[in-house]
DNA sequence: GTCAATGATACTAAATTTATATCATTTGTC
DNA sequence: GACAAATGATATAAATTTAGTATCATTGAC
C-alpha cells in the first residue's frame, strides 16, 4: 500500500537537487554525495531518466546530467508512470486472468472512485511543488 | 501501488458469500466452490479472521465459519489492517531508518493528504457496501 | 470410533523491489 | 594520441513481500 517506491522518491530527490543546483551539469558523483542514495542505483535511475528524456546526459570528463524541462513542467506521475508502470490502485487482475467479477464488483468501485480522486491530486504535483 | 492486497481480496469475497448465505455456518469447502479460491490459502486466511474475531469457527463434522457481526459492522479497514498493515501510503522508512527529510518533505506532505483522504474514504466502507 | 471439519504451524514458490557489478563508449585535458 | 573521468548498456544478485502448500493435531456430530 505504497504510493511511490524508492526508485520515484531517489528520483524526485535527484531532480529536486539538479533543478536547484547552481550548475547546469551534476556529476552522480556530486549526487551521491549529498543524497546518500547508493551509487549503482542512483546511475541506474539517473540513465532512465536520461532514456525518457527528463534529463539530457553529457559523457566525459566533466559530464553529468541536467534537466530538459523547466521545474514545474515535470509532473510527479511522469516519474510515477516512470518507475511504477500504469497509475492504478487496483488491478482486478489475478494469475494473468481478469478477475470474473469485475463489472458488478462493489469493491472495485469503491476503489475505482479513491483512485480517480488520488490520480487527480498526483497529476497537479510537479517537481516545482516538491522543492 | 495495489489499495488491497489479495488475501484482503479474498477475505471479502468470503466474508460476503457468508453473509449471503442462508446457513448459519459454510464450511471451507463450499467456499472453494464457489470462489475459486486454493484451499490453502483461504483456509489460512479463514483462521485469521477467526483469531480477529471477524469470524467464528465450528469444528466437526457439519463445522465451518459464521459472522460475529453484523454486516454493517464489519469495516473494510479492519481486513486491510489485518491482512496489510497499518493503514499508511508512505512509510518514510529505509532500512529501518525513518528518512531525515521527513520533518520538512514535501512530497511527503503531499502524500499525507492524499493519504488522509483515501483513509477517510476507507474508513466509511463495510462489508454491507460490498454486498 | 469414525470421519469430516477446523487449528496450528512450518515450509515453499513466485513476484517485486532494491540493489550491484562489469565492460563499453564518449569526451575534455594534457 | 594517451589518459582519465564521466555516462551507456546490460546482466546479475540480494532482499523483501506476496502468494500458496503441506502436514499433523484437535474437535465434535453421528
Ligand atoms: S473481486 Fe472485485 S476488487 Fe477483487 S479482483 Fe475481482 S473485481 Fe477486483
Ligand atoms: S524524501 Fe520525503 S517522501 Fe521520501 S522518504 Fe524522505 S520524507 Fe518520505
């Protein structure tokens, strides 16, 4: 019952710290060293970010990655989608199979209605809010 | 980011065919018929709720489970905290260190939000919604 | 006493999450 | 051009959580 894992919050961390650092570029190195997160995790994290274009990586002696979009233009469901897969609370779907129940179920709608309200407070997040 | 894991999935699935059902008791056995559930597995969950207290067990021949309360009585947050946990969106906790932002977050109080009101929701469904 | 039911408990398997490790490629500096 | 410092690509491993199984003990109606 967790809303975003620990690749979406390194994320959000890394970005929050690249969107307010002085320099145009931030080495994982630097990142390491300020956010704690273990290194081969972080690059791994940082590398898909690069690959979805949230930021743009520079190789080399001095590279590093920065960011591609203005602060409040990245939205915390990116990430989410990102790193999580499709924004749902609940997946009706067992061993492959949808559940049979599905379209009476009185708890999948239940559900469905919280999600429609959670969707639609996460999609008005942006890393602007998160700094 | 499932709301309801399956064991809780299960457990209401059978707590509603018991509620529904015109006997007093319903044997593991007919429950398997009819949800398609492994055996194993319910019966396990069947005797946690019978620990709980949701349910009450009969053994012997003829035994099988039956309501304590009534319909109406039985939240759905008790199966989430009993099968799931604490009732929470974001732990906040890595590796048994509770994270240092956590005082000035704001991700994390955008959760706490999110979180309050799907708690809220939650809060407000039994078992005779689902019926 | 037998048999059909649950109780208790230990174990296993599968899936997901959280990492780690290694080698290749690029690029700035000397 | 050699070198070093950075990321790219990719494979693997460890840890945790979720899901499911197996076994034997106990109870109770008949
Ligand atoms: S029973 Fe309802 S909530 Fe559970 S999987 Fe089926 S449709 Fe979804
Ligand atoms: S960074 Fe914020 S959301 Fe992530 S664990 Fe720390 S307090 Fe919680």
């Amino acid at each position: 019952m967790k809303l975003i894992t620990r690749d979406t919050d390194y994320a959000v961390r890394a970005l929050c710290f690249i969107s307010g650092s002085k320099k145009n570029r931030v080495s994982v190195g630097e990142l390491v060293g300020v956010l704690k997160i273990p290194r081969p995790f972080l690059r791994k994290i940082l590398q898909i970010l690069n690959k979805k274009k949230l930021l743009k990586s520079y190789k080399g002696q001095g590279g590093g990655f920065a960011l591609v979009k203005s602060h409040d233009k990245i939205l915390l469901t990116d990430l989410m989608k990102i790193f999580q897969g499709p924004l749902k609370l609940n997946e009706c779907v067992f061993k492959k199979q949808v559940c049979p129940n599905i379209k009476t179920c009185k708890l999948k709608k239940k559900i469905d209605k919280i999600e429609k309200y959670v969707i639609s407070e996460l999609k008005g997040i942006t890393l602007a809010h998160l700094l």
